[in-house]
C-alpha cells in the first residue's frame, strides 16, 4: 500500500509534482471561478508556471477568501456532490467543502496510506474515538481509509471512557484512533476498574489534535504521561479539511511524512516568502488531484517547521514537525515570541491543575498581554510559585497566572456551537 514515489529521489519527486501542478493549473483555470479571476486580475500565463519555485509567482489564498468567495471556489455542479463537510470560517459564516465521488476516493487513499505509514496493515482492527458526523471530514476520513486499507474498523465515536473499554475488551482492535489527552481518560478508567492496559492487545494509537512531541521530536509532557501507564506507540497524524491530505508519522516517529501525489507544500514568512530551510513559518498548501474544491497555495495558518533529510525509514518525502501554534496566536510578549501550546505543555506538568485558559489581550499602550486563569483544587500560594518558576524556567518570560473557579473556566471553555474546548481566548483584534 506504500506508494513508490515516496522512496524515489528528490529530483523525482519534484519533477512529478511539477507534472500534478501543471494538471492543476489547467483544471482551475477551466473550472474554478475564483482562480480564473485571479490569474486574468494578475496577468498570469499559467504556461509560465513550470517550478516549484514558480508557484511564487501566484497570490497566496487565505481563509476569508473561501469564505467571501465560498462558492467560486467550487469546481463543479452540486448534482456531482456527494459529502458536505464544513469548517469554521473567520469571518463567522461556516465554509462549505464539496467532495465529489472522486474526492472520496482520494481521501480514502490519503487515509489508507497514511495508515499503512504508521504501520497498520490488512489485519489490524482500529478503535475510532473520533466523531464521524456533524459535517466533519477525518471521521470519514479514517473509516474509508481503513475499508481502502483492508483493515477494519469500529466507530465508537469520541468521550465515553465505559464505551471505548467495553469495545476494546470485547473486539480487541489492535490501533485506535484519538485526541492523546483522552487517551489520559482512558487510563485513569482502566486504573479504576483493574483492567490491564498493557495486556489490552492496544499496539499503538494514532493522535490528532494535540501535539506529542517537542521539535527536537522527544515526547512532550502529555505523552510522557500516556506511556508511563500504557506501554504503546504514539504516532501523531495532521490534517484539516482545506488540505484535504494528511501527514502521519513513520515508525520513527520524527514528523508527518508528505504525500507528494497529494500535496504541494511551502513554509513561508510574514512576507509570503519561503523562509529558510530549518526555520519555521506558515504551512501553505496546494491540493493535488482534488475535484470539488482544490486550493492553491492556501495559506493554513500553522506555524510550523519542516524537516528535508531523508528519514530512517527509507523515504525521501519531506516530514512536518509538530505544530507550533496557530499564526494567529502568535504572542509577542516581553520580547520573546511565543505560541499558546507552549504554555499548555508547561501547565500540563502540573497534576494539580485541572482546569485552565489563556486569555490574550492588549493593554493601553498596545502591546500583547497573557492572563492564564487555572483551576486547583487547593490553591497555594507555594504551587502558584512553582508554576510561575516553571514558566520562567521554560520561557523565560511569566504571563500573569491567578487562580479561578473550575465552573467558571469550563464555561469559558465551552461557548456555544464549539465543536472542543476552547483553550484560549483573544481579545486582542476587538475594538
Ligand atoms: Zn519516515
């Protein structure tokens, strides 16, 4: 199921991109209303994009393009829809993504050889602990994937600690699928009712949504924590519905690897430059061979860094590290720059903390402010140091940290319509 490309060299590797994006262009510049009046707008001969590098020559996307421009963006009638997936907009209004049957067949390739990159082959048994509905795209993603896969699959969906034990005992899957803070829920129910973890016939789980490791790709806090109880391999996976693609980890674990036949990456700067190799900067993305709603060079918004060496495994596709946090979320704090997830990890070190959120605001001369608002459930001045020294030992800056209510941060937590937890709140683009 590992497709050739991802071992052929470098130059192969570019060279048959080259080839997908000249397909590309052509598709976009017949179907797509929104790319057409971009290439006449800014006089670009789409024959005179024949690089990589020439991609430069063509504006960036944003967010609140596909929004404004929603239905431009749309290469085809809605009679050849079959999925309606939705991500949140910027702007307010939700942003539909049309996935024609083709769409599903490559999502359903996307998944299955990302799968079989984290090792899971014909007769394994994934564990879904991911929602399948609600106009999302991975839980479908992972159910195709898997059928494409040959591997099977049982939904049980997210939360439920009782559930998700109750089917791993009785079906034994081998993979399962989820955010790796629950997989924190689903030790501590296993602690409480003696079941043996590490006899659970679990080999490994795939994470997403939260980050696993450290740039330097060592394990981070939270999944120190996970494999001092359950003794399995953590493979990260990331994807959003606009990429349409997902990269997942190798079993050497150092970043999720890139499909070339998928996906065309930039990392690029404030200025929409490329930023220099082994800096970080925003994920730019071009979808290969998408029917319903392909982007090119989309701008993510995720802060993160790449790695080009060839990986152990054998595979000469670029691999992306953690995500370093949200370009939006970027702080500019006492000089330092910083991202929320940073913060979260440091808090994570602390059992004792069982509740928190970030909010970020400007104060009167315009610069950022950091107020982290936790929840304990014995607040003393001597753990209140203990953070604070962490914070400074770590970032070496400390935000303003205060103790709050649980019930008052949880409602911070979860507004309304939020699909997750809220972990951050920023004040600071309001009037
Ligand atoms: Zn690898």
């Amino acid at each position: 199921m590992i497709p050739e490309i991802e071992y052929a060299s470098k130059a192969e590797i570019n060279n048959f991109q080259v080839g997908k994006l000249k397909v590309l262009l052509q598709y976009l510049n017949t179907n797509s209303a929104f790319y057409k009046r971009l290439f006449s707008t800014h006089k670009i001969d789409i024959s005179t994009i024949n690089s990589l590098e020439d991609l430069a020559a063509i504006p960036t996307t944003t967010k609140d393009d596909l929004q404004q421009y929603n239905d431009d963006f749309i290469c085809v009638p809605k009679n050849k829809i079959v999925d309606y997936v939705t991500t949140s907009g910027t702007l307010g209004d939700p942003v539909l993504f049309g996935l024609t049957d083709s769409d599903l067949d490559r999502l359903a390739y996307n998944e299955a050889i990302s799968f079989a990159c984290a090792g899971v082959g014909q007769d394994d048994v994934i564990q879904l602990m991911t929602t399948i509905d609600r106009r999302f795209m991975a839980g479908l993603a992972y159910f195709l994937g898997a059928r494409k896969l040959g591997a099977g699959i049982i939904r049980v969906g997210n939360g439920i600690p009782e559930l998700q034990w109750d089917s791993i005992l009785k079906f034994k899957p081998t993979y399962i699928i989820a955010v790796p803070s629950f997989l924190l829920k689903l030790i501590e129910y296993a602690k409480q009712h003696n079941i043996d973890l590490n006899n659970s016939g679990i080999k490994g789980a795939i994470c997403i949504g939260e980050p696993l490791r450290a740039q330097d790709f060592s394990l981070n806090t939270l999944s120190k924590k996970i494999k001092e109880s359950w003794n399995i391999e953590l493979y990260s996976t990331y994807a959003s519905t606009e990429m349409n693609t997902a990269f997942t980890e190798c079993e050497q674990q150092k970043g999720g690897h890139q499909h070339p036949e998928l996906i065309i990456t930039e990392i690029l700067d404030d200025n929409n430059q490329p930023v220099a190799k082994g800096e970080s900067g925003e994920l730019t993305i071009t979808t290969l061979g998408v029917e319903g709603m392909p982007l090119l060079r989309f701008k993510t918004g995720d802060i993160v860094k790449a790695h080009y060496e060839k990986c152990e495994c054998g595979r000469n596709t670029m691999r992306l590290g953690p995500v370093i946090g949200r370009k939006k979320q970027m702080i500019k704090y006492k000089g330092t720059t910083l991202y929320p997830p940073a913060m979260h990890n440091i808090l994570n070190d602390f059992n004792e903390v069982e509740a928190f959120v970030i909010e970020l605001s400007h104060n009167s001369i315009g610069t950022d402010e950091i107020l982290i608002k936790i929840a304990v459930n014995t607040p003393t001045e001597s753990l209140l140091q203990s953070i604070k020294n962490h914070f400074r030992a770590k970032l070496r800056v400390l935000p303003k940290i205060e103790f709050s209510d649980k019930k008052e941060i949880q409602k911070l937590q979860f507004p309304k319509m939020s699909r997750k937890p809220v972990m951050v709140i920023d004040n600071r683009n309001q009037a």
